[in-house]
C-alpha cells in the first residue's frame, strides 16, 4: 500500500540528493527506508552507551553466538 504526505521541497530535495548520489539512484522510498534504518541503529546505540552493564551483556552474548558452530546440510 502506498500513500501521500506532505514535505517541504528542500527536504524532498534534500532526500533525493541523498538517493541520486549516496545511495545509487534508487527511488525517494529506497532512502528513506536507509535514512529510517540509520536512525534506528544509531538509537539503538545510544541506548547501549547509556547502560554499559546491557552493552556488555550484549558484547558477551554477541561473542557466545559468533562461537556457534552451525552445520549446514545440503
């Protein structure tokens, strides 16, 4: 489903420019979709810098799972 919205011609602009040059072409839709995920992950950053003790617990179980050593049949 699409839909309509109403934006300021610079940021309209300032999304394309952004999908033309930074990101290959790809549609106003394509970027923002990278502009949202960007602000996610930077969210979800600042949250870990916020509780060393859940970045750590992060890190650990990051680590634990890298260490997995998974099959895989064909």
């Amino acid at each position: 489903m699409q839909t309509s919205m109403r934006i300021d011609p610079e940021n309209r602009d300032a999304l394309a420019r952004i999908a033309a040059t930074e990101l290959g072409g790809v549609s106003l839709d394509e970027a923002l979709k990278v502009v949202l995920f960007e602000h996610q992950s930077r969210a979800a950053l600042a949250r870990l810098a916020a509780d060393p003790e859940g970045a750590g617990s992060y890190v650990a179980e990051s680590a634990q799972l890298a260490d997995i050593d998974v099959a895989v049949q064909e």
